[in-house]
C-alpha cells in the first residue's frame, strides 16, 4: 500500500463549515420541536384544570385559571367578585379535548362541548375566553372573555 | 525574553498591516454587512416595541428581548423583505440579459443583448489561466456556473418567499387567536390577502427603485462611483460604468 493511499486528505473547510451548519439547523430545529410540544402540553394541562374545575364545582381554581384581563373583566361586569360572578356565567362542562392550535404565545382549544382561547403569561397558560361559539366570518361569541 | 519581545515587534506591524489591507480590499462588504446588523438590531428594538403595545392593549404579558426575535412576528417582517431584495437582484441579473436600456450604465450595450458568444463570455476554450475552474470545464459544470449567481439569488429569494409564507401563517393565526378567530392553514394563508398585500408591497418598491435606478442614470451622474456613467460621458453612452 502506497503512503499516498494512506494519507487521508484533510477536510475541505467548505466541508466543515457545511457540517457545522447542518449541526446548528438540527439542533434549533430539535430544540424548536421540543419547546413547542412542551408549550402544547402546558396549554393542555390548563385547559384539563380548567375543566376539571367546572366540572366538580369548584370556584378558586376556575378562576385562578382565568387570564387577568378576563377576570377583571367578569368581576367589573358583575359587580362581584370572580368566585361569585362565574356562577352566573353560562360556561359548559365541555368534555374531552378535540383539537388544540397554538401559535407563539396564544392558542385555542376545541372541545367537545365548548372552545376555549388561551394566552401565555410568565405564570404560565390561562384562559383567556371561555363558552365560544363560532360565527360565519366573525370573532367566536364568548360568554366569558377579556376586553 | 529579548528575542521574543522582538519577534512580536516584528509581527504586530505586518498583522495590523495585513488587517488594514483586508479592510480596505473588503470595506463595501465590510460596511453593508455592519450595517444589516445595525438594522437588524434596530428592527427588532422598534418590532418588539410594537407588539408589546399590541400585547398590553389586549392585556396580555409582554414579550421579552429572546422571545420577540424567535417569534413569528420578527420571522415574517424580516423574511418578507429579504425575499424582494434577492427577487430584485435575481430579475435584474437575468433580465438585463435580454433587454437593454440606451444610455444606462446598468444596462449593456444595445447590439449585444443575449448570452453573448463563448470568446466575449471567456468560457471553453477561450477561458484564460486565471477563469474559474468551472468556466473552462465542460458540459453541465460550465452551464451551472454560468448561471451561478443569477441561480443563487433565484434560490435564495424562493426559499425567503416560503419562509415568509411559514411565518407569516403562524403570525397571522396568532393574531386570530388574539382576536379570538379561528386559524387558518398554510395553503389558506397563501389566498389571504395579508400574504399578497405584504408581498407586493415589497415587490411594487424594489421594481420601482431598479426602473428609477435605469432611467436616472441615463442622465444623472455619481463622480467616482461605478454604478454610474462618468460625469463628463454622454447621455446616450450605454454600458460604460465610471
């Protein structure tokens, strides 16, 4: 065997640098993927205590899992603190979730029975609406929503 | 010690005078390239700026600094304006090789419209010994190249075009979501009007700016600049670059 045969020419630079790119666009895209299905999952488990709330009764949980703005909205309309006014509010238990959209920090949940809009705050995910009904090109209808 | 120190003395001069020249040999791309990145910082200062207002206005938490710049928001003004800038030049490069335009520097001379001949083209066997390798090798190695940089613009603005098309859904539908409205997918993003209304306003400027920049410098005139005639040439003077 020749020396030249065993001499392996070093990588082209060209080589490397596509290498070291490829490796940066697999690992933004991977870390990418994984903050997103993380960011499903976070909206998903509110939308689950969300429910679960309404389902059993229980007023404190509900509404800490409303966004700030909507809270303060349904208290001002009521007159009343957000434990009290939810009560009269028309929201549906709405069963099992059907569908979830997210994009960046706001997303929606479709259910059985009810549609529900979320947003992301340093707190984490809250209901931003809730009871939505959809309407021929317009904004949902929300029994419960902010400004 | 004393030899070292004196090696150092011997290098630092010839370092600082190999960074000059690299400065002055580079400074057009050196000066655009800080620039972009001024503006890019610039951009994303005044975006973030206005969605936040947009967030606070809905009550919602504003975003921070990292967040705004991986956002769909930055993605779409950033890409939609990178797909025009490398449509004009992709157009230009390709168009002015068929039309011409009497008296302008940007364009060639009236009579050689076309891909020209392999001898003015120094392609084949009229390549010199200081062409690119490429432009003397045969078959399709010598095709590609010779539609390299007019390839790599058209290349570069699809792939901008489709990126804004991506991050302009996700932009769109996170703004539905604000307004509680349903969202939308991608091939029904691309038959919106939000899609065509950022797209052409970007398209209808460049184009703008290429036709003024053609007609202009028929009778305008940059001392010293290449893109421009020499002050003293005529008017009717096509293809002479100052």
């Amino acid at each position: 065997m020749s020396r030249e045969k065993q001499r392996r020419p070093p990588p082209s630079r060209v080589r490397t640098g596509s290498r070291a790119l490829l490796t940066v666009v697999l690992l933004a895209a991977t870390t990418a993927c994984g903050a997103l299905a993380e960011r499903r999952d976070d909206a998903l488990a509110t939308v689950t205590v969300f429910e679960q709330a309404l389902r059993t009764g229980q007023k404190e949980p509900l509404c800490a899992a409303l966004a700030p703005v909507t809270r303060e909205e349904l208290e001002q309309s009521a007159r009343a603190s957000c434990e009290q006014a939810i009560e009269d509010e028309e929201v549906p238990a709405a069963g099992a979730v059907r569908h979830l959209d997210v994009y960046g920090d706001q997303a929606r949940a479709v259910l059985d029975h009810d549609t529900l809009f979320l947003a992301h705050f340093p707190g984490g995910w809250k209901v931003t609406a809730a009871g939505c009904r959809p309407r021929s090109e317009q904004p949902y209808q929300c029994t419960v929503k902010g400004r | 010690m004393n030899r070292t120190a004196g090696a150092q003395e011997d290098t630092a001069p010839g370092r600082t005078g190999r960074l000059r020249r690299f400065v002055h040999d580079n400074g057009l791309a050196l000066a655009f390239g800080a620039a972009f990145v001024l503006a890019v910082a610039g951009q994303a200062a005044a975006g973030r700026a206005e969605f936040n207002s947009l967030l606070i206005t809905d009550g919602l938490a504003p975003v921070d600094l990292p967040a705004y710049l991986t956002s769909s928001d930055f993605a779409v003004d950033v890409t939609e304006n990178w797909q025009s800038e490398f449509l004009q030049f992709f157009l230009y490069i390709f168009v002015t090789v068929w039309l011409v335009q009497r008296g302008s520097p940007e364009s060639k001379q009236t009579g050689k419209a076309g891909p020209e001949s392999d001898r003015e083209q120094l392609v084949g066997e009229h390549a010199r010994d200081d062409s690119p390798r490429w432009a003397a090798a045969p078959g399709w190695r010598r095709a590609v190249y010779s539609h390299s940089l007019g390839l790599v613009m058209g290349v570069i603005f699809l792939l901008c075009w489709f990126s804004q098309s991506v991050t302009g859904t996700a932009a769109y539908n996170e703004q539905q979501l604000r307004q509680l409205e349903a969202p939308v997918a991608w091939s029904e993003y691309l038959l919106r009007a939000e899609f065509w209304s950022r797209t052409l306003q970007n398209w209808q400027s460049e184009l703008l700016a290429v036709a003024a920049m053609a007609v202009f410098s028929i009778y305008l005139r940059q001392r010293g600049s290449p893109e421009s005639k020499p002050v003293g040439a005529a008017h009717a003077a096509t293809g002479v670059e100052g």
